[in-house]
C-alpha cells in the first residue's frame, strides 16, 4: 500500500527532476513511513531552480516520490493560486491510497473534503496549532484574527472526521483538536534522538558564565518563534540587568532577518548578536548548542519545538514561553508568559545568576531528553501507521 503524505514544505526541483531541501525532511526521514507502506508519495509546494542550494538534500529516491504542487508563499498567494492547488491536491491521492495529513496546514484544509465526500479514510499528524501560530504578534498580517479562526476549526473538523491521529503532544494538542471516539489514537514526537545527538552527561559550572551565551534556533521565515522578543530581553540584560557581556547566536534564517538584524543594531548589540543563517541539521547545530550556556526559545507559537528537545538531549539548560508544547517540556520556573521581553530577560538573569540552578536545569533536561529517543517513539509511530493502514484496508475491501 502506497501513503500519501502532505506537508507544508517549500521543495526545490532541478531540471533533472531530484527534489531537494534544506530541512530535516531529506529522503531518510521519509523510512519510519516504510516500515509498514511499501512507498510514499510526498505532497508539497515544488519551486523548479536551476540548481540545488549548498546544503541541500534529496527528498527523493527509492519508493519515495514527490507529488509537486503550484509554489506559493504566503496567504495572498494561495488564494491567487487556490483553484490551481486545489485541482492539484486532490490529484495527489488514488483509490486504495492511505493518506496522512500533517497538519495544521492550508494544504490538507483544499484535502479533507474531498477525502471525506468519498468516505476515503485519513490519519492526522498534529505537529502544530494554528490558533497559536496566528495569535497576537506571531504573524503580520491584516486577516490574522480571520485566519485564526478558520484554520483552528479546520482542524478541529479534521481531527474529529480522521481514522487515526498521532499528536506531536503528551495532552496540550489533544484536548484542544480531539479525535472523534472511534479514532486510534497516539502520542510521538516528531523528533528522532540517535545515541550520537546526546552529550555525555548533565554539565557543571565551576562560575557563573561570564560572558553569558545564548543560542536561538529556529525559523525567521514568521516572528511566531519571537527572536525579536529576544533581542529586546538582550538590551535589558544589559540595562537592566548590569550583564554587559552577553552575547546571542541566532541560529536560523527567513524573510525576518534583515529586520531583526536592524533592530540588533537599533538597540546597540552589533557584535552581540551573531546571524548565522541556515545551518545543516547534525553536527553544525549541535556544535553551536554545546558552544552556549543557555538555550532561549521564547515562542508564541509551537506544537512540540525540536530544537529545544535536541537542546536538552545536549545537557542545556533550557529557558521558554508558556506556548502549547513548551510546558511538557521545561518546568514552570523556566518559563516566562509569551510576548514579554521584561519578564525574558529577568528569567535569564536569575538562572545565569546561580551554578546550582544551571547545573540542576542541566540535569533536569538531560534526563527528560531520553523520553525522546528514537526507539521508543518508533513504536508508537508504527502503531498509528498500522491503525490507519488497517482503516484504509477496510474500506478498499468493503
């Protein structure tokens, strides 16, 4: 049996017809699938270059093809192009297909009616949540409080009508988007932790950081993951805080950058602040991470964050927002609420203030960090995929 995957992934395509990407979504990802489907079909939003970016990877190959839709970035040009996606994206899928929807995602939104007209059986991959992404200040745009809306109840109407649904979340995404009461249930993270992605053991101290590192990882395509929030609990740190020698590096890139780079040199931290772009996945994000004190990720938005995982399987003492995933990670006292850049730079200051809280946050996410290891979260993926395999069957044969 074939499965159908969709995703919001922007792929690039070469006149050879390889597909290609800078994202950990490379050909290897697409083998937790194989395990139990014989291929996969990926749908995505396909631009066709002239050659393939430094750093890039094939999303292609053995029993893993790429069912390319029309490109589009951002909401103006989806709607430009809806008519043209739609057609596409309902050509994606064939009878006897299973299909799986990582969502929340404009794609499967054009999908799951037609699945549903037809009775086809789906699973849902609930890997983030729109209310979140389009709350206050995560995204900038006239329609924000409409997009809100329609694509959390989409969602919500997606979750309730699947087959099965494997949620990114222990609880937090499941009780905002449950399943309807027939559905397989199941709970795995997206992230997959080989042996090589830990560190050795919890760090140690032996003084308080001077200077004070920190490490941002994540997209600057939005402002969702709040980079600009941290920027300004930056300048605090040193007003208000008397912490002149502290430094960020950004790990990341999007059409943000520019800006924020801009509001680095407004505020006085030129040299302070460190852009540095893309880096692969692997060894060159793990080099940065293991290179800072503390990791700071101060999202509006989230499903369960990845890097902040990977973060903690480094041993880093890990500070966040109170954004949907983040609380089933890092403890109340390591939070701050979402948005405030005073309350940031205050958390920071206290936890860089003290060896013991560092090493005991250290220790915390080291030791929690294993609950993401690759095997276990293997199983339960593989459930999921068989309940849905099963459901797809039923229906084939029926």
């Amino acid at each position: 049996m074939n499965v159908v995957v969709t995703m919001e992934l922007r792929l690039e395509r070469t006149p050879d017809g390889a597909v290609w990407t800078r994202t950990p979504y490379s050909r290897g990802f697409w083998d937790r699938y194989l395990e139990v489907f014989e291929s996969v079909r990926v749908v995505a939003r396909v631009l066709d270059v002239p050659c393939s970016d430094p750093g890039s990877e094939r999303v292609d190959g053995e029993r893993v093809t790429v069912h390319g839709l029309p490109y589009y970035v951002g909401p103006w040009e989806f709607a430009r192009r809806w008519r043209d996606l739609r057609r596409a994206v309902q050509g994606a899928v064939r009878p006897g297909d299973a299909v799986i929807m990582r969502v929340g995602s404009p794609i499967a939104d054009l999908l799951q009616p037609g699945l549903a007209k037809r009775a086809h059986p789906y699973g849902v991959e609930v890997v983030g949540d729109p209310w979140e992404a389009f709350g206050p200040g995560a995204i900038r745009h006239p329609l924000r409080p409409f997009f809100r809306r329609w694509f959390a109840r989409n969602l919500r109407r997606q979750c309730r009508h699947a087959s099965a649904g494997c949620f990114v979340t222990r609880k937090a995404l499941q009780d905002r988007y449950p399943l309807g009461p027939e559905a397989f249930c199941a709970a795995a993270s997206d992230i997959d932790l080989l042996p090589e992605h830990f560190a050795q053991g919890p760090r140690s101290w032996s003084r308080v950081p001077d200077p004070l590192r920190l490490v941002f990882v994540g997209s600057l395509e939005q402002v969702y993951k709040a980079p600009d929030v941290l920027i300004s609990a930056m300048a605090r740190l040193r007003s208000d805080h008397e912490i002149p020698r502290v430094t960020l590096d950004v790990v990341g890139d999007g059409r943000f950058r520019a800006s924020l780079e801009e509001q680095a040199r407004t505020l006085g931290l030129r040299g302070a602040v460190r852009f540095h772009g893309h880096l692969p996945a692997g060894d060159a994000v793990r080099r940065r991470l293991d290179a800072a004190d503390l990791f700071v990720l101060p999202s509006r938005a989230e499903g369960l964050p990845r890097a902040m995982v990977e973060a903690m399987a480094r041993a880093m003492p890990c500070i966040g927002s109170d954004a949907v995933g983040i609380p089933e990670l890092i403890d109340d006292e390591d939070r701050v609420p979402a948005g405030s850049s005073q309350a940031l730079a205050a958390k920071i200051a206290d936890a860089a203030a003290s060896t013991r809280r560092l090493e005991a946050m250290s220790a915390r996410n080291f030791e929690r960090a294993r609950d993401y290891a690759a095997e276990p979260l293997r199983r339960r993926r593989t459930t999921f995929y068989e309940a849905l395999r099963a459901s797809t069957a039923h229906r084939r044969a029926s």
